[in-house]
C-alpha cells in the first residue's frame, strides 16, 4: 500500500474496532440469563434515597417503594437531604421515611452525600441484611424489591444492578429516543459484559448491596459518574456485580432541549473525563495482571455514546468509500453492526413503538449533540456539584 493509502487505512481501522466490540457484546447478550435462587430469603432491605431539592418528587418515590409487593416489616426507607434550599425532608417524612439532613458547601455531590450517611450513621442501617440505592425522582416496578432480594439471595452475589428505564417514551421523541438508548446502555451492555467477563456495571441507580460491602467502602467516590468509578474499583477489587433486568425503576425523561442538553452535558462530560483518568491505570492494571476483565472494562469505557459513535463513523466512512474492495466492505459491516447493536437491545427489552418509531428521528438527535460535544473539547473543568435536572412536571430554575 502507498503511504497516502496507508493514512486512509487508519480511520477504517478505527471505526472498525469499536464495532467488533459492540458486535462481541451483542452476541453475547443473547446468552444471557438471570440468576435464580432456590429461595427468596426476603432480605431486611433499607432503601436508600439521595435528594437535593427534589420536593414532592420524592414523597411520590417513597409511596411507590412502599408500594411495591414486599413485606412490610423487612423494609425501611432512608433519604439523604443533601443541601437542600426547599421542603425535600419534610415531603420525605410525611412519607414515612427516616430522613437525614446534610449542609456541606465544601463536598457537594451525591457521591459525597452518600459517602457521608454510609460511613456517619452506620447505626441507623445495621440490622439491614442489603442496601438498594435509587434516585429520589424514579418510579420502582412493584416486583423491584423481590427482585433485589432474590438476587441476594444467591451464595456469592454481593451486588445487584437493576435495569433503570424510562417511563414516559410517549412524552416525545427525545424521551422515546433516551428509551431507545437505555436499552442499549442498560440492558444490553450490562446482559453481554455479565456473559462475556461475568460482572455487569453499577449505573448509580436501581443498584444494591449486601450491607457488609458498603459498611467496608462507604461510598468512595465523588465524581459526576461516581458509580462507574466505584464499578472499576469494584472491579480491580475482584468483586462482581450481578445484572438483574427484573429489577426496574423508571424516571421521567426531559422533552424540552434546554433542560435535555443540561442533562446530556453532565452525564457524558463526566464520562469523559473518566475516559481521560482512568484509561492509563486501567491499561496498566492489564499489562500488569493480563486480566481479559479489565480490558473490557477500559473498552466498555472508552467506547463512547451511540450518537457520538455514529459522528466518529463517518471519517471511516470516507475512507473506506475512497479505498474500495475490502476496506468499503468492513465500513459497511461496521455500520451493520451498529444497527443489529441497536435493533437488538429494543427486541430484548420489548420496546414499544413510540420508541421504535423514535430511531427515525435519531440523525435529527445527533446533529442536535453536535454543539454539546464541541462544548466539552473546550470545558477545562467538569463540574463536580449535584445539580437536579430540571423535569416539565416538576419544574424548577435548575438548582
């Protein structure tokens, strides 16, 4: 090959990468399958709620835990007022809940806030046998609980992470779009890592713990994506986390941009700059231990946002166009995989039509991102404070 022809391999070669693992991972979440215990012990489950300024949106989440088909006298509900400016613990306590108030101005976040109630007030949750976590603004399915439980219940599972959904994807198409891609990022992804390294990821909501395992940790890190830091922790650690996609809890997706492109800016930000500190210790861990988990962890990591994905192709795109013959043909299987990727998270979740009918607006998604991630090259410093999205049922100036 000439040197020109040579520069032109490289971007194929690197779209091409990306697509083998998110084509390994496909296959491998057809192989999935939930743990069943012999017998659901029905665990003391404390339930643990993180809320800065939430409202009445947490009262709603409190009823629907209580709601859930579990008994009674196994369960208790404690929330964390994290610097809270409006009535989050009054709502909470007329809810039923034991509540517990923090003003820090220094350690601001829900990783800090969480850190603090496991490591302060390990009175309050010793007779716990288990500890699920879930944002104060989700909806639990009425069967999340047994679920939590009877995954616990198996010898040798520590953690639990639950499948964490949308429940409005009929609101609009950027909800159906979100559903769309939760599938993807927390059903498959976590169905194909569990198949392929045995251990799924923590996604910092619907996850859960056996008490002993946060009475050792705390809650030790304190970035915007505390809990894919602890996950890779949890990972060199040698500690697993088990996929239940029977536990569910829903949240209510934004539909107007300002407010999504707040949102989207935090989470993937924040993704980012783990990418950015964590992949030379990851790499290095690999070299060091030979360990396959870990690779795949450092891949499932830098592997970046369908959307993103998708912009990244089109380098590739046009070199292979330019090149021909077998270069063209492995851009067009990229492409293909990318597509069976995400077909096949919406078949196995059973995704209903508004969202199926949403992926025609995706182009449409992606040109609107486009800014969102310009504005990240030039962001020198993600912010680390908790900030509540701002829902159109709920809303708020953006706290």
């Amino acid at each position: 090959m000439t040197i020109p022809s040579l520069l032109l391999a490289v971007p194929v070669i690197l779209t091409a990468l990306p697509a083998l693992f998110l084509l390994a991972t496909t296959a491998a979440s057809f192989f999935f399958r939930k743990k069943k215990p012999e017998t659901n012990r029905f665990l003391n489950i404390g339930v643990l709620i993180p809320a800065h300024n939430e409202g009445d949106a947490v009262m709603k989440t409190i009823e629907g835990v209580y709601g859930c088909d579990y008994p009674a006298n196994r369960l208790e509900v404690f929330v964390i007022a994290d610097n809270c400016q409006d009535d989050t613990a009054e709502y909470a306590r007329k809810a039923g809940a034991r509540v517990f108030e923090r003003f820090d101005e220094e350690k601001r976040g829900k990783g800090q806030a969480l850190d603090w109630f496991l490591n302060e007030h390990k009175e309050s949750f010793r007779d716990t046998d288990a500890i699920t976590i879930i944002d104060a603004d989700v909806t639990p399915d009425i069967n999340y609980l047994r679920e939590i439980s009877a995954s616990l219940s198996i010898p040798l599972v520590n953690i639990v992470q639950g499948y964490n959904g949308v429940n409005n994807p009929s609101a609009g198409w950027r909800p159906a779009l979100v559903d769309a891609a939760f599938n993807v990022f927390n059903h498959l992804r976590l169905a194909g890592s569990s198949v392929l390294t045995g251990s799924a990821s923590l996604k910092g909501n619907g996850m859960a713990f056996r008490t002993p395992i946060l009475e050792r940790y705390g809650w030790p890190c304190h970035s915007i994506v505390e809990d894919l830091e602890f996950t890779l922790q949890l990972l060199q650690d040698g500690m697993a986390v088990e996929y239940n996609p029977d536990a569910i809890v829903t949240s209510e997706m934004v539909t107007s941009a300002k407010n999504a492109a707040s949102q989207r800016n935090r989470w993937e930000g924040g993704r980012f700059s783990l990418v950015r500190s964590m992949t030379k210790p990851l790499l290095q861990r690999f070299a060091e231990t030979g360990n396959p988990k870990i690779l795949y962890a450092w891949g499932d990591l830098a592997i970046p946002p369908l959307g993103l994905l998708i912009l990244l192709f089109i380098p590739g795109t046009v070199a292979g166009a330019i090149l021909g013959g077998a270069w063209a043909w492995a851009i067009a299987a990229s492409w293909l995989t990318v597509l069976l990727y995400l077909v096949s998270a919406q078949v196995q979740r059973r995704a209903p039509l508004t969202t199926w009918l949403a992926l025609f607006g995706a182009p449409v998604y992606i040109l609107w991102k486009v800014p969102i991630y310009i504005g990240m090259l030039f962001k020198k410093k993600n912010n680390r404070d908790w900030v509540r999205t701002a829902r159109e049922t709920h809303p708020d100036n953006g706290i």
